[in-house]
C-alpha cells in the first residue's frame, strides 16, 4: 500500500513542499521539488535522515567556560540522542581553536564532532 510524505524542503532558500510517494522502502514518485537539492532531500529524508547536531562542550582552565561545537557531516537521524549524551559528558582542555577535534567518532558514526569557536587558555 502507498503511503504520501509531505514536507518541507529545507536544501534552499525556496522551501519547496515536495511529496513523496512511497511503499514500503521503494520510493515510488517525488513531486513538488524545484532543484536537485530537493530531490536529493526528499530521497534522504524518507529512506535515511540525517541531521547535523550544533552543541556545546565543557573547557576546562579556559577563558570562558564552554566552546561550540558541530559534527563535521551530517549524522543518522537515530544517533542524535546517543551522541548527545556523550557531548554532554564531555570535557576538553583549553586552549581550543576553532577546527579542532573534540571527538574523532561521536557515537561510532565514523564523523568527527569540531569545534566552531575558539577558546584561550586562562
């Protein structure tokens, strides 16, 4: 039986309302989308969703008392919770750059989590 997706495409500024007709795993028939950053969302977003998740961490000895960060690619939309509870248990030691690694595999997802502003060593 064929089910009908609806949403919002987020791959520009458009904001496109794509529908996705899929059955089962088989996507079926995509409309609605303008560019192929839509097509490609709408695709990914029913068959593996990712996110990319934008958080803080923990420095310790530095000039403030957190740093930013990001994980470099996008994520398995099921791994934010486990990766959120491991950034939150983490704790970096200052100086920090903006770049650095924080954490070279978050949640084994082989895709690293950097840091997205700097901090100074006290």
């Amino acid at each position: 039986m064929s089910e009908k997706i609806n949403l919002t495409c987020i791959g520009c500024p458009l904001g496109c309302q794509i529908t996705v007709t899929k059955n089962g795993d088989e996507i079926e028939d995509i409309t609605g989308y303008t560019c192929k950053r839509g097509l490609e969302y709408a695709k990914t977003e029913v068959i593996s969703p990712v996110r990319t998740i934008t958080s803080t961490v923990r420095v310790t000895g530095g000039a403030g008392p957190v740093v930013s960060v990001k994980t470099a690619t996008p994520i398995p939309k099921g791994m934010i919770d486990r990766s959120m509870e491991i950034i939150y248990g983490l704790e970096v030691q200052a100086p920090v750059a903006i770049g650095d690694v924080v954490c070279d595999n978050i949640a084994g997802t082989q895709v690293a989590l950097v840091a997205t502003s700097a901090c100074a060593a006290e």
